[in-house]
C-alpha cells in the first residue's frame, strides 16, 4: 500500500488492484445469503404471495369449479366474524400454557446452567430427547396419559380433586398441558444459553452490595437473562398459538383452536379464501403481539 | 461519614476453612485496627482469597469467630454485613451504567437520592461525566475504579479488595497504589487488602500478614518484615535474603554466635529469632558490599571470600552472584551510584556486611543454604 500511495492517482480514482480484491470480498456475503435466499423465495415468499391472493378470491367459488379474483376484502371481516372466539381461545390457551412452562422451564433452565455440574450435558440431552420421536407420536402418548381409566385421572379422583365423573381428556386443560408439554423445550434451550453464560460473582457481587438472594435475581440475573427469554417466548409462543394437533387430540371441537379452524377450511371445507384470510390475520395478529413485546421487553437494556 | 453502627477493629478468631480434607485457612487469629490498611500477603493457594470471602461472608468458616468490634458476624448473610468488596474480576453488572452500577448497594438500602452520592463518588475516583456509559465502554483501569467506587459509596465498615490491581499492566498498577492509598486515608475506613505482589503490599500497607499454608507466618509493619524476618519463607517471600546453613552456639555479650561453613559470625541478640541449634545466618543482598580482598572490610563488618560469577546490570543497581568456597551462590546488589566501577566475571572478591543488618532464624535441621535468587522478581528497598 505504501507503494501504491506514491503513484500518481488522481484522487477519484484510487489504485485498481485493491478494488478489484476488495470488490470480490465484498460480494461474498451475497453469495453466501444465495442458497438460503432461493429457497426462501421458492417455498416460502411465493407460497406466500398464492396464499394472500387466495385470499382475496371470489369465496363463491369453489377448487372444481375454480376461483375467480375478485378482490374479496370482504374475506377478512367475514372470517374474524365466523371464527372470533377460536382466535380468542388460541391466544388464552398458548398464553396460559406459556405461563406454566415459565414456571417449571425458568428454573429447570437455571438448575441445568448453573448448578447441574456434571450432570449438565445429560440434562440437556434429557430436555431435547421428546424430540427424537415425533410430535404426533408424543401427543398421543399424553392421549393415554390423560386418559379417563388412565392412572392419573384415577388418582386426581381418589384425593378428590376431581369429582367421580370428572375427566381431563377432551377438557381445555388437556390441550394446555399438550402445548405446555409439547413446546417447553423451545422455551428451555434458548433461557439455557443465556444463563450459561451468566457469571456467578455478579451474583456474588450483589450479595455483598446489599442485594438479597430474591433481590439479586430481580436485578442480576433476570435482565442478563433477558435475551433467552425473549427468544424462547417467541419460539414457543408463535408455534403454540397457530397448533392444532393438542386440540385435535387432547380436546373436543368445543377446545378447537383457530389451527384446527384453518385446517378444516383448506383440507376439509375447501374454502381457500376462508383459510387463506384465517392464515394473514393470524399471522397479523402474531406480529402485532411480537412487535408490542419487543418494544415492551426490549433488549436495549440487555447490554 | 459514619456508618450507623459504630466501627471497630476487624477481628479473626480461631478462623478455620477446609474444604474437604484441604485446609484452606488454619486457626487464623489475628486483629486488624479501625481505620488501617491491611495487606494480606501470600502466594496464590495460601488461603489469603479464602479469608477475605469468610470476612465478606461469601463463604461459611468450618471454625472460629469473624468479629467487628464486640458483634461475631460470621453468621451473617453477606447482604446483611457492614462490609464491601473489591472483586479481582471487578464484577461490574454489564447491563447496568456506571451511574446505576455505583448506585446498586444504596438502591438495595432503600435510599432514593443517589445521584449526589454517586456523583461525589465518580469525582472521588475521577470518572466524572462516566455515569451515562456502560462498564463495557471503560478500559480496564477505569472499571477498577468503578468497582472501587460501587463499593465505597456505601461507607462500609471494612472495605475488602481482592488482588484488586491483578489485571492492571505495571504503570497503571502503580498509579491506582498511590490512589488507593490517597483513598483510603481521605475516607479513613478500614482496608483489607489481598495480594500476591509483595511490592503492592508493602507500598500501601500499614501492616501486612505473609501466609502460608493456611497460617500466618509473619505480622508487622512492611520494613519490620523486610528487615528482620520471622521466619525463612517470609525472608524470600518479601525481597530476597541470602541465608546460610549454620548452627548458633548461644551468646557471647550482646551477640548471638553462629558457626557456618567453617567460619563463625556473630549478630546482634535483637535479631536472632533463636540462639541454639540449626539456623539460618540471613542477609538481604543490597546489605552486602564487595571489595577486593578482607585486608578491605571496614572494621566491625563480617566477610566470606568468592568469585564473581554472574553479573547483570539492571539499572539502578547491578546484581552479582558470588560463588563461596563451599559452592552456594550469595546474591549481591550494588546501587550504581556512580562510586566504584563495574566487576568482572571471574573476579576475586569479598562480601562484607554489618552484623547489625544480618538476622538469624530457625531452621529445620537437613536444610541447606538458600541464596539462589528470584531473578523474575524485582528486588524490594534497591530501586528508587
């Protein structure tokens, strides 16, 4: 370069060489982002696209007889008016179910990063082998479960907390404990990795500055924590909210959840506008409550 | 600036630490005064960190009492004690600012106004105008003083600092001594100070405990240690002696008589630590002067003969190793003050002292001289 800044350049025009070097480094990143950037538009921006315009067809039609494009906004009102309560009974269900695996996943996230020792990598390796069977398959495990003859509706009979009649299979509580069960995972990975990495003499620290054990944690400990537990919220929010697997199999169509709805539309009902208009205004209604989350949760205050 | 209970000394009792069948800290008893600067001095391993967590309260003592003043607090949660800590590794909370970082153990209190303490706090340590930012944004020295700050501000009884200085480079480190000390003396509260630099030590220190081993060897005010050690370890611990393998043969006069590789020497009562059996005969290396042969040894000054056999010019001083009759090699400071010139390898030499600078200490019987130096240590009292 020394070199180079000698020879007369004119200033809009400095030495080729290193442009030409610079100019190929430059256009790695592109390149790297093609693959993943090809699949995305294939399989998921123009399916996308279909999708909103399917939503917009004339719902008169039908898949025999083919559907006009008529422009149908009309889809959305009609839809929200059809299915509100499903979409009212997604989001309490997933809210709920998420406060439960805050409540075992927090700690179990804690214990596993900061006090397992040894036994750490066997912990986790238990948090992620559900996995290695499939989801429909873990479902209807908890089918068997919750079953009426089932051991545990015996037992939660027989100390009463269950009247003589009383079931948990095919109840709102069967598909919460399904959503819990089957997304606590996506919520514990992410909190675990953020509290691995949490150093113990921080907490140290605040013990000896005044702070007491509950203290330290409101302090210390939750906001270092916070972008695990954004993430995991998010991870397990999104995909439990749009679920209808647990209220096909746990629940009733009394527990169906706008999942189930969007399903029975494309698969059963062949109303593809109808489905298609269910699909946007959820996936509105997520963004909205994400966005909200975020500026609310922020992570400007996590470092 | 009082705190609301009255201070007092800083007491240990019987304090004992084992971890599994390791013994950490051994029946330590000892009593720091209100208002000193305190150093505990020790290689790493030596139970020094392991006391400092005990007074904190950041780990439980398998014996013994932790008292300030009249009340034993080795009980209490570390939350609930009258003391703050300087952490090594600083331990300043990353999502919080500086301001924020400094205002946590008042927060904790309850206090609402901080922003004036806090602000006095930062001018104390020099950060002012540093409140907005995070601990990530400061270079190691300023996070040092903002762990100083955070734990000052909250006008602890006993303030612990442990290897506070550790991560600093040299310059740094030697400025940040200098305000420490100006710190401690201007807020007059209690310092307990954990080190492995003997220079550290005895540059800040009022008085400093050499451990070992879980024990203290050696308690005193810095120059009380360096020139009469206790013990052999706390002789090259803190600088470096050349002590010889000899046996005392009790007093003659005033003097302690110690027979050593064929000759005998004599020291002063007052700095002999025994008068019989196996001893060491010590003297620092920068008390030790050469001349060409004993016909030149000043009156009342002891000598042994050697040869030069290492001389490195460091600076201010050049350091000789003379190699004896008997094989040991004394270590030899000469302050290069422009008297005397240069001595060759291989050059014929006598090493005289005073008897008065010389000390005696117990020795295990079996063990023979050491006078090999620490060459990766810089040398106490020869430099400035």
């Amino acid at each position: 370069m020394t070199a180079l800044a000698q020879l007369p350049t004119s200033s809009g025009e400095p030495a080729a060489a290193p442009i030409v070097r610079r100019g190929r480094y430059k256009l790695l990143p592109y390149l790297l982002l093609l693959p993943g950037a090809a699949w995305l538009l294939v399989f998921f921006a123009l399916p996308l696209l279909q999708l909103a315009a399917a939503s917009l067809y004339d719902p008169s039609g039908s898949l025999s007889t083919g559907y006009a494009m008529t422009w149908a906004f009309g889809n959305y009102p009609d839809a929200l008016q059809a299915y509100w309560p499903h979409f009212v009974r997604s989001f309490a269900y997933s809210a709920i179910a998420l406060v439960l695996a805050l409540l075992m996943g927090y700690p179990l996230a804690y214990a596993i990063a900061q006090k397992a020792g040894r036994w750490k990598n066997l912990l986790l390796v238990a948090v992620v082998a559900p996995m290695f069977t499939s989801f429909l398959v873990r479902t209807l495990a908890w089918k068997t479960i919750l079953s009426d003859n089932g051991w545990l509706v015996g037992l939660l009979r027989d100390v009463h907390l269950l009247g003589p009649d009383g079931r948990l299979l095919a109840t709102p509580v069967a598909v919460v404990l399904g959503l819990t069960y089957n997304f606590l995972p996506f919520l514990v990975l992410p909190l675990y990795a953020s509290l691995e990495r949490l150093d113990y003499r921080l907490l140290e620290a605040a013990n000896d500055l005044y702070a007491s054990p509950l203290r330290a944690f409101q302090k210390v400990t939750l906001p270092l924590s916070m972008p695990g537990l954004i993430a995991g919220t998010l991870l397990f929010f999104i995909p439990a909210t749009g679920d209808y697997i647990n209220a096909e199999l746990l629940g009733t169509p009394n527990q169906y959840m706008i999942g189930n709805v969007i399903d029975s539309a494309f698969l059963v009902r062949l109303d593809y506008p109808q489905g298609a208009a269910l699909s946007f205004l959820l996936m509105a209604a997520i963004l909205a409550i994400v966005f909200v989350y975020l500026r609310k949760a922020g992570t400007e205050e996590v470092l | 600036m009082g705190h609301e209970t009255p201070a007092g000394d800083l007491r240990l009792a019987n304090l004992t630490k084992r971890f599994g069948v390791f013994t950490a800290v051994d029946d330590l008893s000892l009593t720091i005064p209100q208002g000193s600067f305190f150093a505990l001095l020790g290689a790493s391993g030596c139970g020094k960190t392991t006391t400092l967590r005990m007074i904190a309260g950041l780990e439980q003592p398998t014996g013994g009492q932790v008292l300030l003043g009249d009340r034993d607090i080795a009980g209490l949660r570390p939350y609930k004690r009258p003391v703050n800590t300087v952490f090594q590794s600083y331990a300043l909370f990353p999502h919080l600012d500086i301001h924020e970082n400094v205002a946590f153990g008042l927060r904790r209190r309850g206090i609402r106004q901080v922003t004036d303490q806090v602000e006095r706090m930062l001018a104390l340590v020099q950060l002012e105008g540093y409140g907005r930012r995070k601990p990530a944004q400061l270079s190691g020295g300023q996070q040092q003083r903002v762990a100083l700050a955070r734990a000052l501000i909250n006008q602890p009884q006993v303030l612990l600092l442990d290897e506070p200085l550790g991560a600093l480079d040299l310059k740094l480190r030697r400025q940040m001594q200098i305000e420490l000390k100006r710190i401690q003396t201007e807020v007059g509260i209690t310092f307990v100070h954990v080190t492995h630099d003997q220079e550290e030590a005895m540059t800040m220190a009022d008085t400093v405990a050499v451990m070992n081993a879980g024990r203290i060897e050696q308690l005193g005010a810095p120059a009380e240690l360096y020139e009469y050690p206790a013990t052999a370890f706390v002789a090259n611990f803190l600088g470096q002696s050349n002590l010889l393998a000899g046996d005392a043969g009790g007093h003659s006069g005033g003097d302690v008589l110690v027979a050593a590789h064929g000759s005998r020497f004599s020291v002063p009562a007052g700095r002999a630590r025994v008068d019989r059996g196996p001893v060491f005969l010590g003297v620092r290396p920068e008390k030790l002067h050469l001349v060409g042969g004993p016909d030149q040894v000043p009156a009342g000054h002891q000598h042994v003969g050697g040869v030069v056999s290492d001389a490195s010019y460091v600076g201010v001083s050049t350091q000789y190793l003379v190699r004896t009759a008997w094989g040991s090699e004394l270590s030899v400071f000469a302050a290069n003050s422009g008297v005397g010139g240069q001595l060759a390898v291989g050059a014929t030499v006598t090493a005289h002292w005073d008897p008065r600078h010389a000390f005696v200490l117990p020795r295990e019987s079996g063990a023979d001289d050491q006078t090999a130096p620490l060459l990766d240590e810089p040398p106490v009292g020869v430099a400035s």
